[in-house]
C-alpha cells in the first residue's frame, strides 16, 4: 500500500494502552489485544487516542508502543498514530517516531491548552502539516480540546496536502452532516464519527465509519454493524444498533462519567486475561464493587474469554 | 380523537407566526401559511415553538394566534401550543387558552432564567404538569434555555401522568438514542427531534417524526423524507437527505448564525406571497441584497408561489 | 428630582418580592420590607430583578409590585424596576407602568432566550432604547440571560440617550475595571456591581455603589461598607468586608447553590416577622430543618426582629 | 531558605522564555531578561507557566530553561517552576529537573485534558502532590484547563502536606474572597492572583500578591502598586492601578484576544532590545504594522530601553 494511496474506512479501533503501571507498556498484553482486535476483522487500529490515554502517557512510552504495536500488527491492517499535543516539537516528533516504525497516518485535534480563534488555528494547521511525514487525519473533539474545526475551516484545511479526512467526536450529527455534504466533491477524504452510539447512521447516510472504543472489547459487533449499514440490511442495522446501545448504556455507566469507558475497557479486558488494567493518572483503576459489576456485565452480554 | 390518546408522530412544524408588525398578527397570512402547511401533508402544528417566535411576542398576541389558528386548523391535524415560559403563571395561563381553543397538546422546554439542578427541574415539572389541562411534550433546547433533560430526569419525568414524549432540538443525536433506549418498555412515548438534518436517522433509528423548522417551507419535502425513512425505502431517504442538506445549508446561511433561520423563513414566505415577513424583536427582518439572496436560492431550488 | 439627573449611587437592594403565595402579593410585608430597608439608609430601592424574582411572576403581579411599592416609598429614595424580558413588547408595557407610577429608572439585562450576536445586541438596544419612558441601567448578568454586554458594545451603548449606568452582576472585575476605565470621561455613568462580595473592591476603586441582595435583610451593613469605601476609611472597609464575606458564605450555602440566595432571604424575612417566605416557581421555599439552619444562623449574626 | 519555609508574597513575574527559534532557548536574552526583572524588586519569579508558554515548549527545552534560569538567578529570589501536564509521569520529571537545579516550589494546575470531577480532582492532588520533591502552589485557570478548583476541593488540598499556596487565573473575585475567607485559619497558606488588573484589591483586601504577566516588561510599575497596597496608600494605590488599567487596555489590545497578551510581551522586549520575540506554535511572532504599534504604544508610555 502507498501511503499517499490510504483511505480509511471501516472499523478502527482506538486501542486502549495496556499497562502493568502507569509507565510500564504491558507488552504481553499488548500482543494479545493485537490479536483479538484484529480476529474481530477491523480495518485498522488507532493508537495514542483518546482512548488510547495518549495524553497521559510519558513520551517515552508512547515511542515504546508505536514500536511495540507496529512489530506485532506488521501491516495487516493500516496504523493511524495520535499526535495531538499542547506543544508542536512534541507532535513532530511523535510523527517521525511512527513514519520510522512504518505507521500508515497521523491523528492530530487542536492543540489543547491555549485558546486560539478559528483563523488562528487554521494557520497552525496550515504552518504543521506540511512538516508532517504521513497523511494526516484532523481530529474534532471539543470536549476535551475545548476548541472545534468549524466547517469553514474544515473547508480550508481540505486544500491542505496531506490532510486525508477527519474524525469527528463532537457527537454533533448535524455538523457530520454538514462535512459530508462539504466532502462530496471529494469522495477520497475520509470522514468518521467517534461515538459507537452514531456508527449505524453515520454508516448509513455517507460516512465511512467509526473509531468505536468498544471495539477493543467487542471488535466483531461493530465490524459487523458497519458492515451491515454499508450492505444497507436495515433489519441487521436495526438489530446490531440495538446490542450497541444495551451494551454501552450499561458498561459505561459503572465507571462513572468521566473516566467509566477507559478505565471500564481496561477493567473487562483484563478480566478476559487479555491485558492489564492498570491506567495512568488521572484515572482511577477499577477495583472491588465496580469490578464484580464489570464482570457481571460480561457475563450477561456473553462475553467471555476468547 | 380524545386527548388522552394522542401520540405525536411524523412531521409537525413548528409554525412561524406571522406579523404585519412586531405586536400585530398577520391574519390573512396565518390562513394561507396553515394552508400551505396541511398541503404538504403533515401530521400536526406546533405553534408558539422557538420557530415560531413564543417567547418574544406579547401574551395578547400569543391568545390571539392560538385562537386564530385553532379555528383555521379546524381539527384536521393535532395542534400543539409552547407554553415555555419563565414565569410558570404565565404558562398555565397559556395553557388554559390553548385547552378552551382546542389545541390537543403542550410543549414545555425548562425554565429559562434561573439556572437549577436537574432534581430542581424534576421538582418544577412534578409540580407543574399536574396543574395542565392537556397532555404535555418535553422540549429538550439546551442551546437557548441553558438547561437540559438529563437522560435520568427523564426517566422520572416519563412517570408524571400527562407527559407523553419529548422533542430533542440539542442536536446531540447520542442522547437521543439513549432516550430511544429508555422508552423500548414505552412505546406510546413520542421522541422526535427537532433540527431538520437529523430527521433521516431519527426515524430511521426508531424515533417517532421531526419538528422541521423548514416545514414552513417545504412541508412536503419533509414529509416524504419522513415517509420514505418509515418505509425503509433507503434510495428515496439518500436522496431526499440530500436535498435537505443542500437546501438548508445554502438557506439558513443567508441571514447569519443566529438570526438566519426564523428571519430567512419568515422572508422567503413573505417573497411567496404567503405571509409578512415581520418578525419581533430582537430578530431583524431581512431587507436588500440579503432578500435577493433568499429570492435566489428559492429560484435555485425551484420553490414558487403556491 | 429631575428624572434626566438620575445619578444612581450607593447602596440600591434589589428587592425580593413579599408573597402570601406564588401569585399573591404580601402587602402588608411590603409596607414593613420597604421601611426595614429605608430605615438601613440605602439609597434607592431596585424591584423586579433578579432576586426580585421578576421573571418569575405574572405580569399581573409585575404591576401591582410597582404600584404598591412606588406609593409606599413615596419619593424617598429613587425607584429602579427591572424590565428585562424575552419579549420587547412586554419590557415596554412594564416600562410604562413604571413611569406611570412615578419610578426613576429602568433595568434592563439583555434578552434571554434567543442567542444573538453583539452587533444584534447593541441593534437591540439601539431600537429599544430610544422607545423607553425612563432611564436606563443596562444589567450584565451573563450567568442568567447567556450573554454579556461586551466593552465594545458597552462603548457604543453610552452614545444612547437615555443609558445612564451599568449593573455588572458578571462577578468578572476584569471586565468592571476595563468599564471604569471607559468611562473616566464620562463621570456621570453609572457603574455598579451586583455581586456583595464585590462592594468593597468596587467602591475604592472608582464605582459608584452595589445591588446587593443582602441589603435586604441587612441594609445598615452594606450602607455602613459603602460609606467607610467612600471615605477611605481603610480599617473599617477590612472589617465590614470581613463581615459581609463571613455572613454571606453561612449564609448562602444553606439553601443550596442555585436557589440559596432568594429562597434563604425570603425565609430570613419572615424568621424576623418582616414579610412572608412564599415563592414563585422554580424556587422551593425553605421549611424545615433548613429553616432552622437559617434561624441558627441569624442567631449566630445576631440578627433579630427590628 | 529552608524549602518548607517558603511563602510566596509580593509580585512573581510569570516569566516569558526567550526564544530564537521555536526549540531554541535565547540564552543570551534570558540573561538579560532575568536581570530586568530583578531590577524591578520582583519578590520571586515563575518560569514555564502559562505567559511562559510551558504547553507550547519541548521538554528539551523546558529543562534547559529551568537550569540556565536557576544559574542565572542565583537565589537572589526564589524560583517557582510550571509542571502542569496532561501527564502527571511528565509533572513528575519536571519537578525533578526543578529541585535538582535548586528551584524553591512548584505550580501546577488541573490536568488539562481529560474532563474529571471535582471529588477525581482531589484524588490526584492526594496521589500526586506527596509523590513531588518541592512545596507546590495550585494554580486555577479554568479557562485554559475548562476545570477550576472549587472551593471546597481548595479546603480539602489545603490539608495535603506540600500544598503552600494557590494562584488564581479565574478572574473571579467573589471565588478569590472565599479562598481569602477560608484561609483565615490558616495565614501561612499563600493566595495570590493573576490577572494584573486584579493586583490593587486582591492586594488590599488580604491577598499576597500577583503573577503579573506585564512584570516581565515594566516590574516596577507591580512592584510599587503592592507596595502602596500593603501601605494602604489610597492616593498611591488609586493612580498606579489607574496606569496598570491604561497600559494594559492599550497594550495587550494590540496583538488581539488569544495571542496578544505572550506575543505581544515578547514583541516589546524585542523592540527594546532584551531578547527575542520568537514564539512557540500555535502562537504567531508580531510583525510589520502591530510591530509598529507596540513600538508607539512604548513610546506613549515612555517605556524604553534599560
């Protein structure tokens, strides 16, 4: 595959880091969640995301999972590297650590802490990326960035060589909608939505997809639901998008709002054996009452070990 | 049909009201506007909405519509009157002059000027709704109220007798679906949403309809769409998504972010011949390049006098 | 007094509203709350803001607040009457009443449902304005109506005739600053800031006095704090700021963070014989084990019947 | 000085990091830079905090900072260090290129990417702070991190061994008296406030101090205004914040909202020849015509070089 030739698509799980402490990769772990990921027939993994506690983790051992991730995932499926940062000298640097490890892209949302204005910060893409050695995937997540690519700007930065589509985590469907229907002239520039809860219709009106955290646990149900919206079998959609919802209304919620979904993926997989559940700060590790109910969960969705 | 068994479904606009001045109804225009509206084929009236301009008009206005309207709509689709008000008072006045006209439902968004928790919300809505005459519907506006349903008040909420659904306008398509989730044990609760580029995937997903601002306009439009995503007939929802898409996001733009909709509504009818386009404070009409611009778009879109 | 010499200064409480019931006024209490707080020494009375609970009641009771209120003050001190409203047409209609019963000037914060835009703002303002019967506070209370009036804006809004001052209740003494700042060409505008937390720095530093709610209750110490301000007399500032920090920080808290202020001040009133402790929805009135809390605390203060 | 014995007072210049490049400490400037600070009469002074662009910086850089600086500083002030970060592994090894290099406390805010609650928040203060090798002040600046530390959290770290002191960004003076409040028990605990129009009456009402960002370019001027402030020189006090508010009103307007306050410090310290007016990304450099406008605002203030 050229690089220049990737066009994401599909399922592309923003894998949790597995840890046996908050700076120590759990590189055994890591091999197994590859691999379990990959069974379920994604179609790419994401690393150093959200999910991923990519901000969290000390630089050393974000440099120590591209190598780790890219030697174990050896090109059966693209890899798509965060390198979002408050500061751009660190995200170059993570780029040149994935281009060297033979990384597919590069993952950045706005920089985090300084506010900026829209025009601002277009010029910061426009002045970043084409120091960038891989295309380039923007990253809407104002939640967390408290800053938005607005759809002018979106419109700006498509003009930007390298900048292949855009992941959107703002679960504003109306601002999805109004970026595919920006995207239609041009129908290489890849836009997927972050929230599992709005694959089925992000699938179904012209997306191409979804970076789904639950995909770490349960990567063949959203493989699945994608691939149903796309055969548009609304009888499966109908169906699968039901087991999203029962499942992610009931296992997100035992963490708690804010730190429920990574520290509640670390906690079951651990429990499947697959990886440890150790997290950095500022989560909490699931422990006790609230692990006994992340077991309890799995067992009533069936989800057992693989 | 009695009261206690409407069950709001399809396409029910939320009704500009039309002025020949900031205070004074334009009554020939509400005639030939309801006309238009049922033409198109939808399935209910939602008048004194945010569309519709509830909370800037006078109370005498606000009777005298709900009155006028009533008597024109003559029964032939349910009518739904906006009751959202600061001063609860004012709203169970209200309330009374929509059930002796006989509007068949009310729509009640959070009180606006208060900031509360969410228990002190259940407490208003445990102590109001008891008091109404007629059946009420939620209306979650977060962006314009400053307070949202959260999906656990709305659970509670879901067991006060008199309230029978919930209209969505936050645009945050993740918590509709969690409130699709709650009500599969309720079916006869109504969720609808409100801004028009989500009706596609809210029907398509198990929601019961839109509140289509641009219904004004284009009723039948939306009302195909509706049909269409009832009917799992995927090519026709592609297709007039699509043109929603395309007509909304060139439309709305015209009159700015915040003003654009209801003005650039209320100045596209008034080019049809429908209605006045007067609006009340603090919109401004639309006049000069930005009403040739409006003129444009209705020609580019091949919309005419009636 | 000439109504165009207007020139608030000093101590003005924005006066809660005795009720008997949501939408019954407490006379009576009127009579005793207007001689309680005459008797403080303030320096004009402020009816129908926010802890006024004016956009709380019925416009019914609007009026005959400010008929009772203007006869039983009879000129004494000036009287300022809120007018803030989702729709202009009804801040009018309060304007009028206003004027007719011989009250000084109006308040008016922005308009609180529909966002807008400042330039929309200051359009607003400049149509309204120049319509109104009497003198205008504009009121920043950004945390209430969802916008603030910024410096800009407040720049071009001092040109109108007819704006005399500004109420900053934002708690932002930034932005108070860069006010104060404006206007030293211009000495006769008023700056006053809602926040009692605040008088003190306020008023040594160049504005003109407070709206505080707490003056309702205890109008001596807020006139005894403004005038040991005014006077430089920095060792009195300390300990009655020291006093007002420790009151309000009890005080407040009991009645919980949104509804504490009104609700408690209501139950302190009529703990002290002064005036019913009903109030208009969305408020809860305090009973119980809150009331006692409340009792407790004006024990503590020593607080006791006039 | 015995590290525990610190207790941060007076003004402590955020210090900006001179740069020639983006990742290229301006050595020679920083010595220069450092020595007019302490011309000034500074009282300490705050490498890598938000005026210094410690987001913005490589990690490289950072430490290099912190040595040269220390070197230069020589303990004629104490030195405060910036380890705010997404990751609290990178907090950690900054704070020990800090206390090896002889820096007296250090400051850290919220983590600034992931949303937390108030109770989490309190939880890394309890696993972190204990973990760090020098006293450390909080830092609220909620608009950069979209957390504040509320109060009653505040109660809670001020009983964490460590926790000497908080510096407030928020603006928010009514938060500010409460912490003055709270504090009362306990006088060693050091609250100092950010932004410099803030200085005169945090200073006058029982505050400690201010990290004022225009120290970097004209430190006498908050130098002299706490002086007066502690003096309660009233006359003094009233004219030097009356040039603090006419000097940053013009000053930081230049360079626009986000970016005007750094970018334009660094311009006015290019232009009178101290250091470099390089920026760390997202910033933009001041140039061409807003240079000019600096250099004439200099020039009005009769601002020149040392």
């Amino acid at each position: 595959m050229e690089k220049s030739d990737l066009n994401p698509r599909g399922i592309i799980p923003p894998m949790i880091t597995p840890l046996t402490a908050r700076d120590t990769l759990d590189i055994a772990g890591l091999e197994r969640l590859i691999e379990h990921i990959l069974n379920g027939g994604v179609h790419g993994i994401f690393l150093l995301g959200t999910t991923g506690e990519g901000p969290s983790l000390s630089y050393r051992l974000r440099r120590e999972l591209i190598e780790q991730a890219c030697r174990s995932i050896k090109g059966r499926v693209p890899v798509l590297v965060g390198i979002t940062d408050s500061s751009a000298i660190e995200s170059l640097a993570i780029s040149k650590c994935a281009a060297e490890n033979g990384a597919d892209a590069l993952v950045l949302a706005t920089p985090y802490y300084y506010p900026m204005t829209q025009p601002e910060l277009l010029g910061y893409l426009q002045r970043l990326v084409p120091q960038l050695p891989l295309p380039v995937m923007l990253y809407n997540m104002p939640s967390h960035t408290k800053l938005a690519f607005d759809v002018d700007i979106v419109r700006e930065a498509m003009k930007i060589p390298g900048i292949i589509g855009l992941k959107d985590s703002s679960g504003n469907m109306g601002y999805f909608h109004q970026l595919m229907h920006l995207a239609e002239s041009c129908p290489e520039f890849s836009l997927m939505v972050g929230p599992e809860q709005l694959l089925a219709e992000a699938t179904l009106l012209g997306g191409h997809g979804g970076v789904c955290g639950g995909a770490n646990l349960r990567p063949r149900l959203y493989v699945d639901l994608y691939n149903a919206a796309m055969a548009r079998d609304f009888k499966a959609v109908t169906n699968l998008h039901r087991q999203v919802m029962e499942f992610t209304s009931r296992f997100y919620s035992i963490g708690g709002p804010t730190f429920g979904v990574i520290s509640g993926l670390k906690c079951a997989l651990s429990l499947l054996g697959i990886c440890g559940g150790a997290v950095a700060e500022p989560f909490f590790q699931i422990e006790g009452a609230k692990r006994a109910e992340i077991q309890n969960c799995l067992n009533t969705f069936g989800i057992s070990k693989p």
